[in-house]
C-alpha cells in the first residue's frame, strides 16, 4: 500500500500545473458518432486516409479491423491518435472495457445491467444497481451519451440500470481510471451508455418474445384488480388521490385539526380495486415486443440527415416465496419467523427518438428518450412473533411507477485544429406509489380467548392494524457545458471545457393509519381488508386516521455543481502517452423539510454542503512492444452522499422488502486512486490483462440496520476511513475453426473469461465518531467494527463466456457462467452480525441464428438462465446460528424471441 501512496503522491505533483488533452474515436457501421462533448478526432481522419485501400491489422480487411462500437463521452472522444489499432480497450489512454451492440446481444441479456454484470470487476444487485470493483452504487456514476442522467429511485441519486433495455443501446463504456473530463463523483468507475446513432441505410425491425420461469409460469400467485390500464404499465385514474385527502392536502391543514372530517377521507380509501387481493390461477408467460427504425436522406451539398426511433413492451411475472426472520440478540434468538409470498408484475415501456444532422464537418445530435416502469406488487405474509407468541399474517399490496424523461442537443464544430462542443439537455424523473397497503392481521393462540385461534385487525396497532401511504417524487436536472479542444503541435493536444449541472428533488410521503377506539369489537376484525374499510364500518364506529409522517412528510433537495477542467494529451513519442488533467468543482447540496402545513414544523432534518475540489488525474500508457502495452494511473475523486440517503424520510424498497431512512448528517467521501495494468494482444480481438489497483477512502458511506416489529429499517452513516486493494485478470480468445473443416469450416470458437480480487477493510480507532441524526455524534464502533468490509464488496468476480459462431451468417451459441462470493449489503448494529448475500455461481445458455422464412430473415434467440436454479441468500450468522433476512427459491427461466427486419 506505502508504494501505490506514493506512486499516487508523485503523479498529484506531476498534474499540479496541468490543463486538459483528449482521446477521440470515431463512430462505425457508417453512423456519425456524435459524441456528446466531443468530435471525431481529426488524427484519426488523416489515419482513414493513409490506410485506405490497404490491408488492416494482423492482415485482415481494413474495414473489419477498423470496426468499433459507437461510444459518446464527455469532452470528446477516447481513441489515442496514430495508431492503426482501433481496439478501443487497447487504444484507449484511459483503462476501459466497451461492450458493442454485437456483444451486448452474445449475452442476451435484455436490460443493460445484466449485460454489465459480465465485465471485469462488475456486479448487479437485484435493483439494477451496479457496482464496481465491490465499491456500492454511490460510487458508480451512469451517463447517456456522456451527458448525466437523474434517477427515478428514491434510494439513490444513480438511475438503476435495468430500465434500459439493450435493444436502445449502441454501446456501453466502462472507464475504471478517472480523468478530468469527467464529473468529480468518480470511485470505482463511470458508466457511459450510447444510444443508437443515425444509420446510412433505411431500416425497419420488429420482434417479440415469450418467457416463463420454474417458480413463476403456470403456478398460481396472489394479485389486485387495480386499473384496467395495468397490464400496459398506466393507471387509468384509480389510483388518483381522493378528492377528499387531495382537498387535505391543499388546506395546510393537520389530521388532528378540528375542522378535518377524518371519515369523510378515511370512506375514499377503501377502494376493492386496491385493497381487495386474490389467488390468481395459472400465472400467464411473459411477453415482450419492440419496433425500431431509421433512415436518412441527403441534405444540400455536403449535408445528411437522419432518423432513429424505437418503442418497445415487456410485462413480466414473477412469484418469491421469502424466508424473512429476525434476531433478539447476538446469539441470534429468533424475533420473529415469517414467510412472505410475493407475486411481482412488471410492465417496461420506452421509447427513443434520434436526429442526427451532418453539414460538412459540422455535426449535431438531438436525442429523446422515455422510459416508464411500473411494478405491480402483492404479498401475503405469516409468521410468528416469539416475544408475544402471537402468529400474525399481513397483506402488502403497491404500484410503483418509475419514469425518465430525457432530452438532449449536442452540437460539434471543427474549424481546421480547433474544435469547439456544445452541449445541454433537460431530464425529469419521476416516482409515484400511490395506495401502499398493508394490513396485519393477529392471532393470540390465548386459550381463554374467544377468537384466539383467528386472525382478526381490531385496527389498534396491537391487535392488528391497517395502513396507506401515498409517495411522490419529482428530480428535475438542467445540464450544460462547452469544450474547446485545439491540436498545439502533432505530439500535443490540448482541451478545457466548463460544465453546468443543476438538480432539484422533491420527495413526499404521506402515510396515515386508520385508527379504531377501543369499543371495536373483535368479531368486525375478523372481516376482510375491503369489507373492514367499508363505509358502514368506518361510519358507525368512528374510524379515524393518525398521520405517522407529520413530521417530515416532505422535503426539497438540490445539487448544484459549476465545474472547469483542463487536460493535456501528450505523445512525445508513438510509443508513450501521457494523458494528465485537473478539474475543479463547486457545488452545493442542500435537503430542506419542505412546508406543506399551515403552521410550521421547525424540523432539523435538514443538510447544507458547499465544497470545492481540485482533482487532478493522470494516465501513462506505454507500448513495450507491438503486443504489450503498459498502463500506470493515479488520481483523486469524490462521492457526494444520495439525496436518498440524507432525507430523513421512511422509504419502502419492494425488491428487497425492507425499508430505508436517511441521515442528514452525512458528509462527502474523498478517495486516493492508483492503478497499474499490463494488457497483451497475442492476436486479433484476442488478449490477456493484468491490473493491480488500489483505494483509500476517507468518510465512506455505509449502510446499517436495525430491527423492530418484523421491519428492518437500514439507514446510513459515514465510517472514519476504509481502504479497498485487490487485482484483475482478464482473457479473451476468438479462434477460427477452419483448420478442422467440413462443418467447421465458417465457424470460430470465442472465450472470454475474468476475474476480480479484491480486499477492503474499514478503519475504526478509538475516539472516532459518526454524526447519526438525531442523535448526533457517536462512537463509531457503535456502527462500524475495525477490519471489516465494505458494504457490496465481494472477494470473488469470476465471468466466463464460452461460445461458437458462424462467420457467414447469424448463427451463435454462448454458454455463459458468473460468480460471486459473499458480500454485505448492511451493517449490523446491537452487537448483532453483518448482513451478508451470497450470490454464487449462475450458468445461462443463449443461442441465436438467422433463418430465412418466406424470404424474409429472421433472427431467433433462445435462452435458459439460471440453469442449476441458484437461489438468492441474504442471512445473518455468527458462525454458530445463522438466520435467514432476505432468502428465496429463483428458478431457473427460458424464454425465446424472435425479430424480423424489413
């Protein structure tokens, strides 16, 4: 560790005075790549002109060996100057990993979080969050064409990227060593999607699919009616807010106020569509479908524009029958036992609209882009409460809506050296749960009790009780920014650009308990959930509501950040590279209690940050020989915390059945990275890596939890200090089969394999302290133990990709297998264990061919995951007991597909 610090320190005092340089690439099968702060790359023209008519490298086809995926960065582009090389990993002068369109679809993976959980040092969790090198989602940064997207999740400030689905993607970049021309937030890597640019030729695909799983398809599962617009991911208007709570809403008033008629709201909340959940028989296949287009025309003399565009549907089931148990004490006494069935439905919608406008060297870009995705949630819950030794069952029912929209214009000009990019957008997220039901039901197993072999809500929170929650959020983010990049001399390329982001959130949740007095008899508790919030129920025993975040039912974030930076490309040598940069940072980030009631709160849960930074980078490459290349990089980066995160606000995860609540105490990570790499490429797209790197972070962010009442409530503190160190390997092999002819003779044999280690610990001494609001400052071992893991650390990636392919036409097969070794998702606190998943090993298998049918192509795709039907696993152990938090049987799913091109 002491010789990557100072390998770090000597790079920081070579970057001190630096200003910035950039790496460009150009865009392949004849689109314009219009990156989204840079230009095509002027070197690399003059590149296409020397070797055009020739043979590419290692003697194959000039085109073929120039083919590279479409990638949109900010401050330009990513490909290192002069060489013939085109391999963006290879040529790149920063670290990456780039998946095509090409090899996004060898994974068959339908979203793009699945496709990234097979690059080195990356894994997904369950919510679509992805995380780098074991460090969690907070310290990944996603991008879209380079440009910053705001998440719909009220857990995080990163947008889960299981909501873009593949068929939308151009490309997907993964940077792992930080440079300037990047936001600050940079800790185990940036992840840039590329959305499909503008074709040449004219272009219409339309496909669809069916699948079905072994836990799921054909059995039989739980559900509400809801609306009749649900099975296509809207409302049509059941779920609006009732004009009564709509009409308390806007008054200011507070539920305990006199003029409040508590009944009249209590009477519109009992609607049978939501409340009511049934057995559904036979649950249906999943289906999807899409339709994507282009074309382009020719516009004056030197002029070309065109048109993408692409919608598409999937409406997926999926049945979890989950062990979820918690401990009294550290020797893991039971609490409580309890199994909870859940039926999820989950509706995609998207849609993406491109144009794309070339005049002479001039080039501009304008990209929309919507997603909406909507899960439809039921869970019928039993269990056993052991410190009262009543048996209770509760019904969950949701609807939660996540929606993006996003638009942004880029523009590129070149006037001969000087290149000048403009950039700005708009995007709003949105999330909406309204109607979050739950009731709970109890059973006293009293012997003198007249009904204490039933389940009856008497609605006084001790003998049942009953609950509704209404959820808003609304993340509005204006982005900008300009790049001038200017060629000095041939071995010098220099760029600065400026950026703007600015970001508002708005959050609400309004939850209220329907409250009975104590003259409600037993019996009435025995009625089912829509029949007990019947009018007649409510009016003649006096039903009220008890509002349970009145305290902080809302609150206004924002996150404003003005940035400069600068960056020096240097060749000074075809052989050497040293790409170096700083960035500065100003930014504000604040949380405030937002006032929706007449008389104000004075509530102290709320956060003001304002930090500057100066983070300088650089990168060294070094080509030993034709084959082996060096790398060496060092630099300093940030992690803000999530607005989610400081928001003292209750917040229900429906993936993984827990609730989260904030600390506005939370303050900024810093993070000291260093890195070094040797990269051989023994043959065409075939290579083997090898990285070591390191991390020292001061005040990470760590999640911790708590257990009340058969709830685990994970919150967040800042830990004093954590160090993370470990090593990569990487080997990929494409080898022609043509040496063993007859039906081998078209064919090639493709192996991709890596592997991530990695160690961190965290560092408690005595005397340090944590801010836990509202509490303020404790000890930090109260949070944290010395030595221990970071959170979402696995100490074992493994991916391997074996497949066979056809070199004359669409016919592959991949047999694909992923590891991952234990990881904590959440501290224990009272002196009980870390929570800990265990991924394991997944194998999935996909096959795709074109067949022609009728004369028409066609492209087929089969697939199978989860062959062996690798459970989840989320438990407590202290090495003797062991509990099980979040544990549930997955199955194994097929599915095929098939898409016709006109």
């Amino acid at each position: 560790m002491s010789i990557a610090k100072t390998f770090t320190g000597l790079l920081f005092v070579s970057t001190a005075l630096t200003i910035p340089g950039i790496a460009l690439a150009q865009g392949t099968g004849g689109a314009p790549n219009t990156g989204a702060e840079g230009s095509a790359n002027t070197q690399a023209e003059d590149l296409d002109v020397l070797t055009d008519q020739v043979e590419g490298v290692d003697g194959q086809p000039e085109e073929e060996a120039f083919e590279q995926p479409d990638v949109s960065i900010p401050g330009g582009e990513i490909v290192v100057t002069g060489r013939r090389n085109r391999d963006i990993s290879r040529s790149s002068t920063q670290i990456v990993s780039v998946l095509s369109a090409e090899q996004i679809a060898r994974t068959g993976e339908g979203d793009i979080a699945g496709a990234l959980s097979r690059v080195t040092g990356l894994s997904t969790a369950g919510n679509g969050l992805v995380y780098v090198r074991g460090l969690g989602d907070r310290y990944s940064l996603a991008l879209l064409n380079g440009l910053p997207l705001p998440s719909p999740q009220p857990l995080s400030r990163v947008v889960p990227l299981d909501i873009f689905p593949t068929n939308i993607i151009a490309s997907s970049l993964v940077q792992k060593t930080y440079s300037a021309n990047f936001p600050g937030e940079f800790g185990g890597g940036v992840i840039n999607l590329t959305t499909r640019a503008v074709p040449e030729e004219s272009f219409l695909t339309i496909g669809g699919g069916i699948s079905g799983d072994s836990q799921t398809t054909g059995f039989d599962g739980i559900a509400y009616y809801g609306s009749d617009l649900d099975p296509l991911g809207f409302d049509d208007g059941t779920r609006d807010v009732p004009p009564a709570l709509r009409d308390f809403f806007a008054s200011g008033n507070r539920l305990s106020d006199l003029d409040v008629d508590q009944q009249a709201i209590a009477k519109q909340l009992g609607d049978p569509n939501v409340v009511l959940t049934q057995r559904i028989g036979n649950l249906p296949l999943n289906f999807s479908g899409n339709i994507t287009g282009g074309t382009s025309v020719d516009v004056g003399a030197d002029g070309r524009l065109g048109l993408i565009a692409t919608a598409s549907i999937s409406n997926k089931w999926r049945n979890r029958s989950i062990i979820s148990q918690t401990a009294v004490n550290a020797d893991l006494d039971l609490d409580t036992d309890f199994r909870d069935f859940t039926t999820d439905n989950r509706i995609v919608v998207n849609g993406l609209i491109g144009l794309g406008l070339e005049l002479g060297d001039h080039r501009f870009r304008w990209t929309n882009l919507y997603i909406r995705d909507s899960l439809k949630q039921s869970q019928l819950s039993v269990g056993e409460d052991f410190q009262s030794d009543f048996s209770k069952q509760i019904q969950n029912t949701g609807w939660f809506e996540r929606q993006l929209l996003d638009s942004q214009i880029v523009g590129e000009l070149e006037f001969g050296d000087l290149e000048i990019d403009l950039r700005g957008g708009y995007a709003q997220t949105k999330r909406e749960a309204p109607y979050e039901y739950s009731f709970e039901y109890v059973r006293t197993n009293i012997a003198g009790d007249p009904l204490g072999d039933r389940f009856v809500n008497v609605l006084d929170r001790q003998r049942g009780n009953a609950s509704v929650t209404f959820s808003d959020l609304q993340e509005d983010l204006y982005y900008g920014g300009i790049d001038f990049g200017y060629r000095l001399t041939d071995w010098l390329r220099a760029t600065v650009g400026y950026a703007y982001t600015d970001t508002d959130r708005f959050s609400e949740r309004r939850e209220f308990l329907f409250d009975a007095s104590t003259e409600f008899p037993d019996a009435v508790g025995l009625l089912r959930p829509d029949l007990l919030l019947g009018d007649a129920i409510i009016d003649f025993f006096d039903i009220g509501l008890i509002e349970t975040t009145q305290n902080d039912p809302a609150f206004d974030a924002g996150l404003t950040i003005n940035a400069g930076y600068g960056q020096l490309q240097i060749n000074p040598f075809d052989r050497l590279t040293l790409d170096v940069g700083v960035r500065y940072e100003d930014a504000d980030q604040t949380v405030d209690p937002a006032q929706v009631f007449t008389t104000p709160l004075n509530s102290t849960a709320g956060t003001a940050l304002s930090r500057d930074y100066f983070l300088p980078a650089a990168t060294l490459t070094f080509e030993a020989t034709p084959e082996l290349q060096l790398r060496l990089s060092a630099s300093k980066t940030i992690a803000r915390p999530q607005f989610r995160e400081l928001i003292f606000q209750t917040y229900y995860d429906p993936d993984t059945n827990r609730q989260f609540n904030g600390n506005p105490f939370l303050v900024d990570s810093q993070l000291m990275n260093a890195e070094a790499r040797a990269e051989y490429y023994f043959a065409r797209n075939s290579k083997f890596s090898l990285a070591g790197f390191y991390k020292d972070l001061d005040n990470p962010i760590e999640a911790y939890s708590s257990f009340s009442d058969n709830e685990q409530v994970t919150s967040f503190a800042n830990a004093p200090k954590a160090q993370l160190y470990g090593a990569e390997a990487e080997f990929q092999l494409e080898y022609d089969l043509l040496d063993l002819g007859g039906w081998f003779d078209s064919k090639r044999a493709v192996a991709i394999a890596n592997y991530t280690y990695t160690q961190s610990e965290i560092s408690v001494a005595e005397g340090d302290v944590t801010q836990v609001f509202p509490r303020g400052a404790q000890p930090a071992s109260n949070f944290f133990r010395d030595g221990a893991a970071l959170t979402g650390q696995s100490d074992h990636l493994v991916n391997l990709q074996l497949g066979l392919e056809d070199l004359d036409r669409l016919q592959q097969v991949t047999l694909l297998l992923s590891y991952a070794s234990e990881r904590v998702t959440s501290r224990g606190t009272n002196a009980l264990p870390d929570i800990v998943e265990d991924p394991g090993l997944r194998v999935d298998f996909v096959a795709r061919e074109e067949l022609d049918f009728l004369n028409q192509p066609l492209t087929l795709k089969f697939e199978v995951r989860n062959i062996f039907g690798r459970d989840n696993f989320e438990y407590q152990s202290n090495g003797t007991n062991r509990i099980e938090i979040n544990t549930y049987e997955v199955g194994t799913s097929v599915s095929l597909s098939v898409a016709a091109e006109f």
